[in-house]
C-alpha cells in the first residue's frame, strides 16, 4: 500500500457565507491506493475531490481520522499560488523544490532543468511578481515535474497557462505520469480519465457515492450527470 486515507474527515470554513460557517468538505473517507493504481476522481464541483488531493498531500490536515504516506507523494495542484512573489524565478524554483520534498543534493539538476524547459531566459532572475499567469505556470510545473514521484496526484495539472505552454507540456506530462507508481487524476474531461485510469471514484458531497472499475464509474456518472441536464 502506498497511500491510505483512513476514516478521513475534513472540515472546512465558507468564507462567502454571512456568518463564517463551517462545513464538512469531507466526511469518513476510507482509500486504499496501491502500486500499479491508476485512479480517477469525478464529481460536480463543490464534491470535494480538490480537497481529497490536498488531504492526500498533506497541505491539509484531517480535522478526524488519519492518511497514512509510503513514498514521496508529488501534488500538482493549480500552479503558482506557492510561489513567492518578491522573490526570484530561480529562488522560487529552488523553494518549490525543497517543498516538494527534493533533497539539496537533487536541486542544482532541477535547476538546470528549470533554465532548459522554461525558457524563461534572464525572466528567471526577476522577481515573480513580474511575471504573467502563464510564467508562473510554467515555472511552477517544471519544478514540480522534475521530481521523480511515487505518488502522483494530479488536478485538472493544465489547466494554468497558455495554450501553447499546455500543448508543450502535455507530453512531458504523460511520462511524468507513467513514472509514477500511483496516478490520483482529478478531472472533469472524462475520455481523459478513459485512457489514463483503471479505478474511478466518484464523489458528492464530501462523501464518496461510489469506487470500482473505471469504465463502469464513469458510464454511471456520465448517465448521471446527463440525467441532471434533462432535469435543468
């Protein structure tokens, strides 16, 4: 077992809301995941599956229950809100990292890396907050993508940045991917999970509705949502 999400509850304030209330993003999520594991998350937005990948990381903390982490688990996320803006390309690179889990030992090749693939140029000695949406995204997924992981969780990974920054990066992506010992991919472009997963889960509400074989989750789902549209 590589990654197990043991009875894990998340409890999360609605900044939107009049009085500041709390509510269960989360709510008793048993998961098993194992080398091989190739798993899609699924659900309307709001289910949930953002906040199950920053659990699984450990950028959130459970308010009940445990996860338990075999391996250096590598979370692409949304790019460029860990970055710090005051700083440098280059130091973000090498802080990024180092969260991320690189030792110092791998750094200066992750650096070398960041100035092939970015091509960001004399770009990388500014500050970041000088930098367009699209240069952040690219520095932050070449950092994050030059770190071998055992866990991979992935959320909706291109979603930041140019078009041409997204078909650039889609096959180096890919290998990233097929490296990995266990793929977690949250994304709302089914004939994606199709090709890249053999396990769905499929959240609502914090809770999870349903898990198994991918094919079989995803024609539920599909069935599901087009349900809704009709209704609508």
């Amino acid at each position: 077992m590589m990654l197990a999400a043991k009875s894990v509850s998340v409890r999360l304030r609605k900044w939107n809301s009049p009085d500041d209330r709390w509510h269960w993003a989360l709510q008793d999520i048993n998961l098993q995941f194992h080398e091989g594991d190739r798993v899609g998350v699924v659900g309307r937005n709001g289910s949930g599956k953002t906040t199950l990948c920053r659990v699984l990381a450990g950028i959130l903390s459970p308010a009940k229950g445990s996860v338990v982490r075999e391996g250096r688990v590598v979370p692409l996320l949304g790019f460029g809100a860990a970055l710090q803006p005051e700083l440098s390309g280059k130091q973000n690179a090498r802080l990024l990292a180092r969260l991320l889990g690189a030792s110092s030992e791998e750094v200066p090749r992750i650096l070398e890396d960041v100035d092939r693939q970015t091509e960001l140029g004399n770009w990388l000695n500014e500050p970041v907050v000088h930098y367009s949406t699209g240069m952040r995204a690219r520095l932050a997924f070449v950092v994050a993508t030059s770190i071998s992981a055992d866990v991979l969780l992935v959320d909706e990974a291109l979603g930041a940045g140019d078009i041409t920054f997204r078909k650039r990066a889609m096959k180096r992506l890919t290998t990233f991917m097929e490296e990995a010992k266990v793929l977690i991919m949250v994304s709302h472009q089914l004939h994606e999970l199709r090709k890249q997963c053999n396990r769905v889960i499929w959240l609502e509400d914090g809770m999870v509705r349903q898990e198994g074989e991918a094919e079989c989750i995803l024609e539920q789902y599909q069935e599901h949502m087009n349900q809704n549209r009709v209704k609508q």
